[in-house]
C-alpha cells in the first residue's frame, strides 16, 4: 500500500490524489486502507517515511563501501561517489524530492522526516567512516561532519541542472566524471599532509 501511495502522490500531488486511485494501484479495498493509516495525511507522511526507509538504505550501502583498510583511496571514493550520485539520480530520489518541494508548505514536517529517517543518518554515516580515514592517517577532516557535508554537495550540487530535476537520463561515463571532480576537490582540501605526493 504504501509503494502504491507513494506512487500516486508523486503522480497527482497530495490534493489530486485520491485513495480509491491508491487502493486501486495496491489492489486492496478503500476501506483496508483508512484501517490501516486512518486518513490521507497520515498515508502521505507513513509513504514518504518507506522512502526515506528505503534510501537510507540504498546510501548506506554505498558509504559501507569505503574502508580504512588498506586500498587506493581515490579510486575507492570515486567509485563511493558513482554509487552515491546512482541514488540521488535514482528515479524513486527525484520524485521524492519533487514531492516533498511541492508538499513542504502544507506539510513542513516532511522535512523532519527525511532528514531524520535518511539524510542525517546517511550524512553522519559517511562523516564515520571519513573519521576512520582521518584517524589511520588517510585523511585530515578536523571536523569529519562537516567534510561529509562537502563531499555530498561537491558530488550532487551539479545534479539537478544537469538531470533536469530528474527529467533527463545522466549516463554513467557523465556520472563517473562527477564523481572523480568531486573527488578530486575533497582531497585537495582533506588529504593527510603525510599522504600528500611530493612534487
């Protein structure tokens, strides 16, 4: 039910959208879905939590592949960052921040729903691992949060002029070259002194 509300809002937009439409697409009755959420509201915040649910856990994923073990650290955060840049252009990520942009004014607390379900988490995820990064002498992110939140700005900033708010299909080879940009700005900027190349 929740795929199908979330389906449907982002189609219709919360006021057109109607839930004899939204038990139709989930195949249940109108009635099995006013027992379940009570009433719209609550169907449109429950179905835009599974969405957050469901990118946290895709970047989740995606940060998890960047360790402090031994290993090339520009070509694992490049491929960190193509992961990265693969969910935020995902089609389910474009029409939840569509909705969510057409939605804040009525509903503010939207907000408070992704960043507490996804994109803090997300955010303090990465800022973990570039901590680790930091403390085996890769990095130098006095203030690892922070250095999280400019490389997810360096590698998405670009993306909705360039995806069109997600109406234009971005190919890989355009999205490997973002992510080795973005890549190479942090590490200007964070790379360990020690692991700086002599020139």
């Amino acid at each position: 039910m929740l795929a199908a509300a979330f389906a449907v809002f982002a189609r219709a937009g919360y006021a057109q959208a109607s839930v004899d439409v939204i038990a139709g697409e989930a195949g249940v009755a109108k009635a099995t879905v006013y027992s379940h959420f009570g009433d719209k509201e609550t169907l449109l915040r429950e179905a835009i939590a599974a969405s957050a649910d469901q990118a946290l856990a895709d970047n989740l994923a995606a940060v998890h592949q960047l360790t402090d073990g031994g290993h090339d650290l520009r070509a694992t955060l490049e491929g960190v960052g193509l992961r990265l840049l693969r969910c935020y252009c995902d089609e389910r990520s474009w029409a939840l921040r569509r909705l969510l942009s057409a939605e804040i004014n009525q509903f503010p607390d939207l907000l408070d729903i992704i960043h507490t379900r996804a994109a803090d988490r997300i955010t303090e995820a990465l800022a973990d691992r570039l901590a680790r990064l930091t403390i085996t002498g890769h990095l130098h992110t006095p203030d690892p949060l922070l250095a999280a939140e400019q490389f997810f700005a360096l590698l998405t900033g670009p993306m909705d002029k360039r995806a069109r708010l997600g109406t234009r299909h971005v190919p890989t080879t355009e999205l490997r070259g973002l992510s080795r940009a973005a890549v190479n700005t942090f590490l200007q900027a964070f790379t360990a002194a020690d692991s700086r190349p002599v020139e």
